[in-house]
C-alpha cells in the first residue's frame, strides 16, 4: 500500500505544477451567483492523506469552479499508530467503513458523491442507496461511447443493466512475452483472446533448458517472490469457483473442478514450464528479481504499471552496454534488451467477459438524499469527461476510462488495447464478509495444503479434503462467533 501511495503522491505533485497554467483548458463558473458545498465522502482509505485525494480526484474541478467548494469526508483509517495497519486490520477497517457510509447517507447531512470501492457498489445500488445515471446522462448529453468497456460494463453487470456510478480510471493486465524466445523456438507468437490451456500448451514449447540457461514458459507474475497459490486463485478467479457456500456454512472445494484446476498448475509446476520462487537473500543483480527483464521468462502477467519498470530496465541496459563499449570497446554480454509485446490475458471457454487483475479506480456515485444532484453531476461529468483524462492521461501509472486518451508512453510501440479488454470479475460475498470478518481466512488453510501438495507430501484430492474438514470446523466456529479467528491466526 505504501508503494502504490508513493506513486500517487508523486503523479499527483507533478500533475498539481500544471495547474496555474491551465486557464485556457476550462471554461470558469466564477459567474455564479453563490459560492455552494459538494461533500464527498469516500472509503479509500485516504483519511490522513486527504491532500493526496484532493490532487488526484478535486483539485482540477475546483480551479475549473472557483465558486464551489469541496469538502472531503474521510470514512475509515489505514493507519494504525502511525505505521501501515496490519492485513486484517485493513479488511476489517475497509468493511466497517462501508456500514459508515451507509449511516452517513442516512443522516441529516449527508455526502452528494460518494466514492468506494468497485466490491462495495452492489450493496448501495441493491439498498436504493445511488441515483440511477442514464437518463441523467443523456440529458445532459455526455457520450458513454467513448468510454472502456471494463468501466461500463463493469459497473453495469452489478447495477442490473444500469449505471449507477462512473469511475474516471482503471487498472489490469495483459500477457506480455519475449520475442526473441519465440523466434529462437521458432513458434508464433502469443495472440490476444487465447484460452488458458492454448497458453499453457504455447508456455510448454517455449520452456527449454537448464540452470543459468533454464527459460521458463509462464508465469502469473514476473515478480519472481509470488507464490503459486495466489497464482491459482488468479487462473480459478472468472470461474467463480466458490471457496464456502453463499450462507458461509459449508465449504465447497471437496469437487473435481477444484482438482483439476490444482492440478493444472501442480502439473505446470512439475513439468518445470513455471519458475521456482527466488531465494530473496542471493545476489540481485542483473534484475534477476523478475524473471521476465532478466530474460528468463517467455510468457507472464504484468499489470498496466510495470510496462514502465521494463521500459525504465531496458534504457538502463541500453547504457550500461554504452557504457561498457566506451570504457571497454565490448558490449555487456550478460543482459540484453528485451524485445517484447502484449496481448490480452487468456480467458476460459465461456467466462470470456470475465478478466482477473481488473479494478476500477475511484468508483464514485451520486447519494439519493443529496439535495445537490446537479452539482453532483455535473462533478461527476467532469471527472469522467475527456479534458480531465486528457490531462490526467500524461501523468498517471492507471489506464483512463476515456479511452482514446490510452495510449503508449515515452515512444514506446505495444498492444495497450491488450489492457483495455474483458469486464472485472463480479464481487461475491461482501455482506457475508461484513457479518463473519474473518472469513476469508479459510483461504489460508487453502494455501497450506497447496504447498503440502507442492512438496509431494499429499495427494491433490486429499489436501481438498482435509482443506474441507478444516475449513468446515472453522465455519461452525465462526456459526457460534461471527469475529472468531482461525487457531493459527490467534495472537498467543
């Protein structure tokens, strides 16, 4: 989380510099008659960084109307005695805050925007929480046309067909892959649209060597230190495979299609098409912390934000090999540039809509209690509207909901449409994760007995079993106590 924040921060102090010279960008409201109030509230997790929210989400719409005024209403905190909170403290904050929310919009001041979370949003649209954008819209003819599919899809498949919030920016995935590996294989490269087992199939003719020559297939992440189970969870994520029933009784993962996906990757694993974790105390050096720019990796999942780190890694290869030829005559002979492309992420037959790694950023809607609709929307139009992408686009490590502002950075030619396909995966079971908090901890049991698996301790089918039994018991525990922890997460 600090990370993505120090990014954040730093788009948005560079992006606060353009502000006094964009007086002929937009056209000023200073004429109207009185200065008016649009509360916004949020549950991003923004409460002590609240200058950071402004630089990035009102800093342009307030210069743009001068008479209006934003007040900010921070709902939930992300820090803890001034230190990152812990995992399960955020997940508990992040749910806490939405029961908030929902007293706020109630109350006799309540927010005219609201701003949350793309898994909160069906619990306000199905509480007739949010008003209904369309014919809103229309009147005020702002075009849906030209923005992704992955925002209005997205946020139409939770509303019934309906839009009830916009949201300005998006991030996601595609495949990336290492041109010069497919051509010393001599096997075409990856196309966008490819099923998960055409991927994989690709991923095993590519793999070849061993040692310091070893060049792995596939990866769910350049970044060497993932794990394989939250790789999994990925590949499993558009099936909507379910973890425990929708009452969060019973588990559910005693079942064949569990088993054949586990094996699917175990087999993967075995077959040595995906690389070993790296052993985080050797040597760095070559930037051998991602197995895609150390050249070691034909296909793997990146997201919109490292395109910029493998450009940034490959300008440092460029000149150390400069460097060198100048100090030495020779050329640097342990790394090269990487020649590479993307496509879209693989898709499974029949949940092609469906794209893991998809989050819609800054969800924003309008209160139904608002008695400043107007100025609600017309906020929304303009955080969403092309001249604030248009600006936005030039400093920003997210993908613009206004597409045609999408585009290759720092002269770079690649496939960017490969981010802006598919429709993120439908939240499931937030209201269950509000009652019984600590529920997702059920996924831990699942990650233990995948490593059991791992290391050839047990079979598939019985690590599912013995995930089941103790998934089961912890479910009957939390049945009896909804805040009850797993014994293995217990503070002694």
């Amino acid at each position: 989380m600090r990370k993505w924040k120090n990014k954040i921060l730093a788009a948005a102090l560079t992006f606060s510099l353009m502000v006094p010279v964009l007086s002929g960008c937009f056209k000023s409201d200073s004429s109207s008659e009185d200065e008016q109030t649009l509360r916004i509230a949020t549950t991003l997790g923004f409460g002590a960084d609240a200058e950071i929210f402004r630089l990035q989400y009102t800093e342009l719409f307030e210069y743009a109307h001068p008479n209006t005024r934003i007040e900010l209403i921070p709902i939930g905190e992300e820090r803890s005695g001034g230190q990152l909170a812990a995992e399960s403290e955020l997940e508990k904050n992040r749910q806490d805050s939405l029961v908030k929310l929902k007293e706020l919009m109630q109350g006799d001041h309540p927010p005219d925007v609201v701003m949350v979370n793309y898994d909160q949003l069906p619990e306000l649209i199905k509480e007739n929480r949010l008003l209904e954008l369309d014919a809103k819209l229309k009147k005020d003819k702002f075009s849906l046309s030209g923005l992704a599919d992955p925002v209005v899809k997205g946020i139409r498949q939770v509303g019934n067909g309906s839009l009830f919030a916009l949201a300005p920016t998006f991030s996601s995935s595609a495949l990336i892959y290492n041109k010069k590996i497919f051509d010393e294989a001599g096997i075409p490269y990856p196309k966008n649209n490819m099923n998960w087992e055409e991927t994989f199939e690709l991923a095993k003719k590519v793999t070849t060597g061993e040692g310091e020559d070893k060049k792995y297939g596939f990866s769910f992440s350049t970044q060497s230190q993932t794990d394989l189970f939250s790789g999994m969870l990925l590949y499993t994520a558009p099936l909507q495979m379910r973890m425990y029933d929708e009452q969060g009784t019973k588990m559910t993962v005693d079942t064949d299609e569990w088993e054949k996906s586990w094996n699917t990757i175990l087999e993967l694993n075995k077959a040595g098409v995906l690389p070993n974790p790296l052993n985080m105390t050797q040597d760095q050096k070559n930037m051998a912390f991602d197995d895609f720019i150390s050249g070691k990796l034909a296909m793997g999942i990146v997201t919109y934000s490292q395109i910029n780190q493998i450009a940034q890694a490959n300008k440092q290869v460029i000149g150390q090999q400069s460097n060198n030829q100048k100090t030495t005559g020779n050329k640097a002979k342990s790394v090269s540039p990487i020649e590479w492309d993307v496509v879209s992420l693989p898709v499974h037959p029949g949940t092609s809509k469906w794209t893991p790694n998809l989050n819609l950023n800054g969800v924003m809607g309008i209160n139904n209690r608002s008695s400043k609709q107007k100025l609600a929307l017309q906020y929304l139009e303009f955080v969403n509207g092309e001249e604030w992408a248009r600006l936005r686009s030039k400093n920003s490590y997210n993908l613009m909901a206004q597409k045609k502002y999408n585009k290759p950075k720092d002269g770079l030619n690649y496939n960017i449409d490969a981010f802006i396909q598919g429709v993120p995966v439908p939240p499931s079971d937030y209201k269950l994760q509000l009652e019984k908090p600590n529920i997702n901890m059920v996924q831990g049991m699942g990650r233990k007995q995948f490593l059991e698996v791992l290391q050839g301790n047990i079979g598939t089918r019985e690590a599912l079993k013995e995930w089941q039994a103790s998934g089961n018991a912890f479910l009957q525990k939390l049945k009896n106590d909804p805040k009850a922890v797993h014994e293995a997460n217990e503070v002694k």
